[in-house]
C-alpha cells in the first residue's frame, strides 16, 4: 500500500553541510530536497518458505542475512537457522535446540559468513556459536557483552550494535569484535560516541541501536527514537552526522507514550550502500491503531502488525535529495543483510502468505529511476 500526494518540500541548500575543526561532516534532514510524492517501484526477486517440512516459514517477523551460500532466515528467539538456496530453495537448518554444544535455548540474534564459516549469536551465552557450512558445530567465541545486530566489517571482524549498561562499556553503540578463527584475538574495541557520558537509560528507545557497515571499512548508526545517524570509521574516527528532523519522523521524547495519541514513528533499519544511498525503514502509525489495546504503563500489545505500518525512504546522501519511499500495511516489513558487500545491492524482505496461505518471505529489489 503506498501513500503521498504532496510536491517537494524543500530545495537544497546552498552548502548544507557543516565541517567542524577536525573534519567531521555535520548536515540536517531539513536541507534535503524532500519528495513525498515520489514513490519507488518494487520488483520481486525471490520467494523464501516451503509448504512443508523443515523449509516452513514459522515466524511472522523474520530477518534474513544474504551470503555467498544462500539466504539465511532466522527469527530472534529461534532455535535454529535456516539456510536458502539463492533460487529459493531449501537447504537446511542450522543449530537445534537444546543447551549442548551447537544448540540454542531460543537465544539466535543474527548471523553473519566469513568464508566457510557460519557464526550465529546467541543472545543467552553472549558469544557466537560457530558451524560450517554443512551445519557442523566448530566452537564458540564468546564476547561477554549484552548482545545485538552485528554485521561482518572486513576480514574476521564484526561490529556489534549495543548499548551495555556496565559500567565500562555504558554509552558505547558500537563494539568491534575478533572473530579470527585462532586463539590469537584482539580485544573488542568499543566506540561510537565522542562523550559516551551523555547516554542516559532515559533517553527514549536510547538502547534500541541499528546500524549497517559500507564496504567493509566505514559504519553507520542511529537510536530508533529518531532520524539522526551518524558515520564511523571501523577504526574509530567521526566522520559525518545528519541530525534534525524528517516530516513523517520526529525524534521521541516522552519515555511512556500517551494512550491517546497515535504510536510514535520509530526506526527498524538503516543501511547505506557504496554508492552513498541511504535506505531508512521506519514502522509509521497504522490507521487502526485506536483499536489496538494497550499494556502497562500505556504501551501497545507486541503484535506491531495491528498498529503499524511499515514505510521505506531512500536518500542519496552526496546530492542531500529524497529518492522516493513507499509504505506497506505491515509493521513486519525490513531489510536484507547484505554485511560489508552491500553496494547497492539493498533489498527488502517482506512477509506473505501465497495463494495456498503458505506463509513466505518475499524479497523485493526498489528503485527510483
């Protein structure tokens, strides 16, 4: 389902960008020319979920990892993973659950390749659980932290997205992890932030963190309480912000919502491509959302599906212009994992059930041209 009729609303601004004394690149949202009448064209690509068997899609919010292998569907809390063909198909599944060696007591948080060897994160143990590619339990790497999406930077790195309350580590998003297949690993380094002392637990969806990383080298991140991103160096450096607000996206301030307005717009995903695209999805208030009952302290059931909307916008961030968005009547809408390869290769994974109520993943390629 798609909506907006409206003309752009702002030209680019003369220079748009502010640089600071160490180089650092500074801009707003409201500098972009923004389009809310330019809707991108979504093209399928491939059907992930079988009608039986092991291949059946059994979760209504899955997240899916491409590789060279295939496409890897996990839902967070699974006890497995399963492994598709890039034409499809099934493969098989990867991991068990159970508390032995190569199992999971509903604890997967991600999964990410490095050559032959697959590491999945186990939310419960704080390491990552690691197989080949036949799905044959190797090992484990423990990283000790609280745990979040983590994406391959480079060769035998990862960049976990997290904010750990400890007292070492609280205000740090951003954590570079070893994963070389030896016992001679670095120590995680922890980064993100230039005064991790203004991190607070109050900050609304201040510990919801997401991210994505270019080309292996460069790393982005964002709260999902609002639209401002910022850009890394894997090494640690600020490189660039893009703060200020978006008309469909304003930054939450109230730590417990008011039953009586809709849901706040938040942030489910963010990845910038090499070709400097920036893709942000964004779960919008739903028409229905005054039907939808609420919980304690005036927050809505977790079914995001009955409350929200999810909308897609794309950014080319060199010309500071909007690229066209489009919105589905789904809260369960994200993007594809693509690592440290994405290019321009983002895609979009989309829940549907087919003609036979066969539930499958959908994944879509957009485009604006």
């Amino acid at each position: 389902m798609t909506r907006a009729t409206c003309p752009a609303l702002a030209a680019i601004a003369v220079l748009g960008v502010v640089s600071n004394a160490f180089g650092q690149e500074t801009s707003r949202w409201e500098d972009f020319t923004v389009c809310l009448g330019c809707q991108l064209r979504l093209t399928e690509e491939v059907r992930l979920g079988d009608s039986d068997g092991e291949g059946i899609v059994e979760s209504a919010f899955p997240q899916v990892v491409w590789s060279e292998m295939g496409y890897f569907l996990y839902h967070r809390g699974a006890p497995s993973v399963k492994l598709f063909g890039h034409d499809g198909r099934f493969v098989r599944s990867i991991g068990r659950s159970g508390e032995g060696p190569g199992e999971f007591s509903q604890s997967v948080h991600g999964v990410q390749v490095f050559g032959d060897r697959i590491l999945v994160n186990d939310y419960r143990r704080r390491a990552f659980v690691v197989f080949n590619e036949a799905g044959d339990h190797l090992g484990e790497i423990v990283y000790g932290f609280k745990t979040g999406d983590f994406v391959s930077v480079g060769t035998n790195r990862v960049i976990i997205f997290s904010m750990d309350q400890s007292s070492d580590l609280v205000g740090y998003p951003l954590h570079l992890v070893d994963v070389s297949p030896d016992d001679g690993r670095t120590p995680p380094v922890h980064f993100g932030t230039r005064n991790p002392n203004s991190w607070s637990a109050r900050i609304p969806w201040g510990e919801f963190i997401l991210g994505s990383v270019v080309s292996g080298s460069t790393v982005w991140w964002a709260n999902a309480g609002g639209p401002r991103v910022q850009e890394w160096s894997a090494e640690g450096e600020h490189l660039r912000t893009i703060e200020g607000e978006l008309p469909w996206f304003k930054t939450i301030t109230e730590l417990i919502p008011d039953p009586s307005k809709p849901p706040a717009s938040k942030m489910s995903a963010f990845a910038v491509g090499g070709d400097d695209h920036a893709w942000m999805l964004t779960n919008q208030p739903d028409e229905g959302w005054v039907d939808v009952p609420r919980v304690e302290g005036g927050f809505y059931e977790k079914d995001i599906d009955k409350y929200s909307d999810s909308r897609l916008d794309v950014f080319d961030l060199h010309a500071q212009r909007h690229l066209g968005s489009y919105t589905w009547d789904s809260g369960v809408v994200m993007l594809v994992d693509y690592g440290a390869g994405a290019g321009d290769r983002v895609r979009i994974s989309v829940p549907h059930f087919n003609d036979a109520m066969v539930p499958q993943v959908v994944i879509y390629r957009a485009d604006w041209r």
